[in-house]
C-alpha cells in the first residue's frame, strides 16, 4: 500500500515537472497569494460586518471594488509600456496588502468609507489581476492549461481547508481567553497578509518574464467568438459578485461567528480539491462546455435549496454545493477563454485580458446591484436568499447563448 502511495506521489510529481519553470513559478507565487485569500475575502467581510451590523456595507464596499477593477486593467495596460510586468505584478499585491492593513486599521464606519476604499482596492488589484491572467496566459499552451488551471484551483481549495479553521479560530480565541480583542487579532492578520503578499511578488521578481508589447487597451470591434466570450464573463460576474460574500454573510448571520464560519469554509474544501484535481488530470479540451453547463446547473438546484428552506441546515447545504459549482466554473471557463484568445491571433493580446475584465465586472456589479434594491425593498434574510437563485438562472441563460454562437461558428475548442 505504502508502494503504491510513493509510485503515485512520484508519477504526479514526474508529471508537474513537466510544466515549464516560468509556469512552475507562476504556480508558486499565486500558492502564496491564496494562502491570504480566504483573509481578503471571507474574514474581510467578516470585519466589515461586525462593524456596521449590516449587510448593506457588505455590499456596497463590493460593489465600488468591482466598479474600480477594470480602470486598475486600463491603468496596468498603459503602465507596461514603461515597466517591467513583474514589477507591476509586485506592485500590484503590495497594494492589496497596504489597503488590508490600512482599512483594519482605520476607524471609518460609513458608507462613504467603504465606497472609497472599495475603489482604492480596485485599482490595486486592476494592477495584480490583468498581470496575473496575462502571465497564465504567456506561460501555459492549450495542451497544459487544464492541468495548470487544475492545479491552481487545487491549491486554492487545499488552501480553503486549513486557512479558515485556523483565521477563524485565532479571531475567537483571543477574546475567549481575555488574550487580545478581535479588533487586535485583524491587525495582526492584516500585518500577516502584507507580509505574505510581499513574499508572492518577490517570487516572480527573481525570475524572467517576458514584458508584453502593448500598443492598444481596447478592443473596438470583437469577432463573434469574442462576443461568447464576453456573454461567458457577464455570466460568470452575475453570480460571482453576490458569492463574494453572501455564503459569508448567510454563516455570520443565520450559524455563528468568525470560528464557525472559519470551520465551515474549510470542511466544505475538502472534497472539491480532489474532485478539481482530478479533473485536470483526466479531461481535455473537449470537457469544458460540459463541465461549465453541469456546474450551472447545480448553482441553479443549489440555491434552489436555499430559497426553499431558509435555515441553519440550508445555508450550510447551499454553501456546501454552490463551493463545487463556483471552482468547476472557474477550472473549465478559463481554459476555453484563453483558447478563444489565442484563436484571435492579436500579437498584442493584453487588450482582450482587459476586455474580459470590463465584462466580468460588468456582470459581478449587475448582480450586486440586484442585491442591493432586494435589500432596499425586502427584509434582509429574503433578499440574501433570493439574490443566489435570480443570479444562477440569468447566469444560465446568458451561457446557453454564448455556447450557441461559440458551436454556430464552429470553434475547435468545444
């Protein structure tokens, strides 16, 4: 047994090697940046939650980051013609950390507040963001770009299962124990995050990546299949804006507190690493519509369920389900995309990094604004459980037609 678990772990490892060095490093720096992730979202939303005792600020500061993303993009773009892109990227989570540590810090409670420094976050992650998905892009070819994205999910939900636990356990802990407040425990994992953060672009920085040659940011007039791509994006930011924190929200609100919610984001990780990873060992090119639609469909039946029963036991089967269909949508997706954009055969690819950002934002701030008016007209618990099935069905619809233009003009990827 022992045997076959080492042959195994060396057959796997014999086939990561296989990956080029650049995309072996690309996979190390962004390990880093998912070991603070789960901070920068579930705990984020955590911290702005215990202070305002609201759901609006929640969304409001999401709603203002994802408005400010793309002019981070249109801002990089003009940036790499004077700078190298592992500098930019640098630069880019450097700013993230900074912006982590300075909203913790701060006193700020109102609206007002968290729109600006939702916008402040957006610009910086506009900066680490388009660099990230260009390099995933230069450094990944159509035949390894499963297994990298698979991978990279991989580590993510790997990630999911221990960071949660443990962020949501130092949170309760020390104020349990008369140790140290919750406010002091932000501060030390906002200080946490910055360092990490820093040690993620520093990897980057010590090799050599090629710089794009970016002559044009904007794409005046797309092809067809780029038409899908942009139908694809929009569907995707329709629920992936509202899944930045409505599971949050709904575990704060309806289970428990930091801990529980710590706990809860960390078991439901665990089968999904597997089942992403061996998906990217296992399937090609012509898996990824099938996949994307599957995933669709089990948001949709996901949050379903949570409509329908509104409890406790509901949320936690929502959160549960809808963490498989968000990862499976993400590994499938990106692949399909970047083969889209090698299709289009532009030298100067930056502008379609760019553009798919415009409207996946596009996508994400439609489906916070829906939240948003739910929130405004109905009590809160109908809204945050309304707003998930609303999303997944728009989400599905706006897919079916983008397939349906994508196989019209016959595209080899699908």
């Amino acid at each position: 047994m022992f045997r076959f678990i080492q042959d195994r772990i060396q057959k796997e490892l014999t086939h990561f090697k296989r990956l080029p060095i650049n995309a072996r490093n690309l996979l190390l720096s962004y390990s880093l940046f998912e070991v603070v992730y789960p901070i920068l979202v579930t705990f984020f939303n955590a911290f702005i939650w215990r202070n305002s005792q609201g759901f609006l600020s929640v969304a409001v500061y999401h709603i203002s980051r994802f408005v400010s993303l793309p002019v981070g993009f249109y801002l990089n773009g003009k940036l790499l013609r004077y700078f190298k892109i592992s500098k930019l990227y640098f630069i880019g989570v450097l700013f993230i950390g900074l912006h982590t540590l300075s909203v913790i810090l701060s006193k700020g409670n109102s609206y007002l507040y968290y729109v600006a420094f939702g916008l402040v976050y957006g610009l910086g992650g506009g900066l680490f963001w388009s660099n990230r998905n260009f390099l995933k892009l230069r450094e990944t070819k159509d035949s390894n770009r499963n297994y990298f994205s698979s991978i990279e999910s991989s580590i993510t939900t790997l990630v999911g299962i221990i960071i949660p636990s443990l962020t949501g356990w130092f949170i309760v802990f020390g104020e349990n124990k008369n140790i140290y407040s919750t406010d002091t425990s932000y501060r030390i994992l906002a200080i946490s995050v910055l360092l990490i953060l820093a040690s993620s672009g520093l990897v980057l920085l010590r090799r050599k990546y090629e710089t794009p040659s970016v002559n044009r940011v904007i794409i005046k007039k797309g092809s067809k299949n780029w038409l899908s791509v942009r139908l694809i994006q929009i569907s995707i930011g329709l629920t992936n804006g509202v899944l930045f924190f409505v599971p949050d929200l709904l575990i704060l609100e309806g289970v428990g507190n930091e801990k529980v919610l710590g706990f809860i984001s960390s078991l439901v990780a665990i089968g999904t690493a597997l089942l992403i990873y061996l998906f990217g060992r296992l399937s090609s090119s012509k898996h990824r519509i099938s996949t994307f639609s599957c995933s669709i469909v089990l948001n949709i039946f996901a949050s379903l369920l949570l409509l329908v029963f509104p409890e406790p036991g509901g949320y936690i089967l929502y959160i549960s389900l809808v963490y498989v269909s968000k990862a499976f949508i993400w590994v499938s997706a990106v692949p399909l995309i970047m083969s889209i954009i090698e299709s289009e055969k532009m030298l100067d690819n930056y502008r379609y990094i760019l553009d798919m950002e415009l409207f996946l934002n596009t996508g994400r701030v439609i489906g916070i604004g829906a939240f948003l008016f739910l929130l405004l007209y109905f009590e809160q618990v109908n809204a945050i459980v309304s707003i998930p099935l609303i999303s997944a069905v728009f989400q599905g619809i706006i897919f079916v037609v983008a397939i349906s233009i994508l196989k019209k003009n016959k595209f080899k990827s699908i």
